[in-house]
C-alpha cells in the first residue's frame, strides 16, 4: 500500500516533481547539447583565449519554451547572465568594451518545458540530426513494425534524446548574429546552440549554472549529432591542498610571557 500511494504521488504531482525526487535521489545533471551552423559561420573562426572574440549580449531572460509548471525556483535574470558571461569567456569570447568592439551579436534565453507522450522537445534537443524526429513524424504515435528494430538500438545519445524528449526539461538557447543585424533588416545568423537536461530531481537555479557549463563547451563549434554531457562529474567543485607544511612551531609559554610571544607565533604557525 506504501508503494502504491508513492506511485500515485509521483505520477500525479507535477508541481512538487523537484523536491519530493531531490528527497528520495540525487540525480547527476545531464546535459544534451546541439550547435547548427550557417554557410556563413562556418567561415568565422572558433574563439579560443589566445585569439578571441569579442560580443554583444541581449538576454530575453526566462523564456516560455511551451507548457511549462508553477513552483520552480528560478534565477534572477543577471543570475543567469553572469553565468553566462563567464562560461564564454572560459572559451574565448569576451564582453566588447572601448578598445574591443563587438564583432558577434549573442542573443540568449532559458525557460522550461513539460514533456509528455508527445515528445514536444525532439527538434530542439536535436532529433533532426538522427533519424528519431524523422520517424516520429512519420508514425506519430503509431508502431510501424519496420522501426522495431532500430527502437531497440537506442543507445548512448540517441536514447538519451528519445527519453529525455519525453521529460519535463529545463532549457537554454544562444544564437550568433552578425553585427550588422542591428541596423537593417536583414538578419544573418551565424550559429545556434541549444541544450537541455530532464528536471526531475533538480531546480533550476541549481541546474542551470551546469548546462550553460556544459554547453559552452560547443559555442560556436557544429555538431555533427548532439552530445551528451555529465555536468555533475564534469564540472563538479573541489578544493586541492597541495603538498603540506609545517612553517613554524608555538613555544612553550612562561607564566610572564604569555601575551608577549604566543600571538606573534600563532601568526606565523598559520
């Protein structure tokens, strides 16, 4: 009868889907990232911290991706901006300033999704560049018998795509424009990168950090089919204390010295 009712909590309440799943698991952050190119990007180079580029930045902050579920916690808007800010500057691209101007226009959001049967999240995830967008169009929610096969061959990224199309996600999105975008109607896009991870078990404002982490790492780089990226191992915090050292000792106090020589030698044993 537990089991049951824990069933039908988990199933039934989309909106408590973060902190009852955080108290029973921890869930790694599972990042799916694709980056599509124009004819005209590919002919820009790839920013790196010895040749950089240098950007301007619009960010439409928390962004309605489709339906999307009442009490999550989110980030502030220059919550996420900072974020992001420092992610591109660990790949080379930098903020424009006065001696710097902008070569790149970047336009950025984030939001959520909630998943279902439907798979609403395929395309943006990436399914286009496998054959899962093309069969699932084909066949909708029918079983043609030919695609038995293969569905059982979905593995690695491929699964990953499948199964986490079906979840609620969070989202992220950064697209690159040239700068003459902003002064005349015609707009030349030079690349997309858009990325992803399931939301069970996680808030956003933990999440996101991490996916813009992980994404970054193929700005302005195509991928030929998405990829996956374990955020929690990769860009999980440590301390490194390096070799140990004793530099100094404390001497033995006299009953008249006590505030003379102990401070200056705790000071120094530090």
């Amino acid at each position: 009868m537990r089991l049951f009712l824990l069933c039908l909590i988990i199933g039934g309440a989309a909106t408590a889907r973060a902190d009852l799943w955080s108290t029973l698991f921890v869930h790694d952050i599972e990042v799916i990232t694709v980056t599509d190119m124009t004819e005209i990007g590919r002919t820009y180079p790839h920013a790196t911290p010895k040749e950089p580029v240098y950007f301007m930045i619009i960010d439409l902050g928390q962004q309605s991706f489709g339906r999307s579920w009442a009490g999550e916690k989110t980030p502030k808007s220059r919550e996420a901006l900072a974020w992001m800010k420092s992610a591109l500057a660990k790949q080379g691209y930098y903020l424009a300033d006065d001696q710097h101007p902008p070569t790149q226009l970047f336009i950025f959001a984030w939001g959520m999704i909630q998943g279902g049967p439907g798979r609403p999240a395929l395309k943006f995830l990436g399914g286009e560049k496998t054959s899962l967008l093309r069969d699932h169009q084909d066949y909708g929610s029918f079983i043609n018998p030919s695609l038995l096969p293969s569905a059982t061959q979905r593995t690695g990224v491929v699964g990953q795509i499948w199964d986490f199309a079906e979840e609620d996600l969070f989202l992220g999105i950064v697209r690159s424009y040239t700068m003459d975008t902003l002064k005349g109607p015609k707009i030349t896009l030079l690349w997309e990168t858009r990325f992803g991870c399931p939301a069970v078990g996680q808030w956003l404002t933990d999440a996101l950090p991490q996916m813009i982490k992980a994404a970054a790492l193929n700005f302005g780089r195509e991928t030929a089919i998405p990829v996956s990226v374990n955020a929690s191992e990769n860009f999980k915090g440590h301390v490194d204390l390096g070799e140990l050292k004793i530099i100094g000792t404390v001497p033995e106090a006299t009953s008249g010295d006590n505030n003379k020589n102990l401070a200056p030698e705790k000071a120094e044993s530090r």
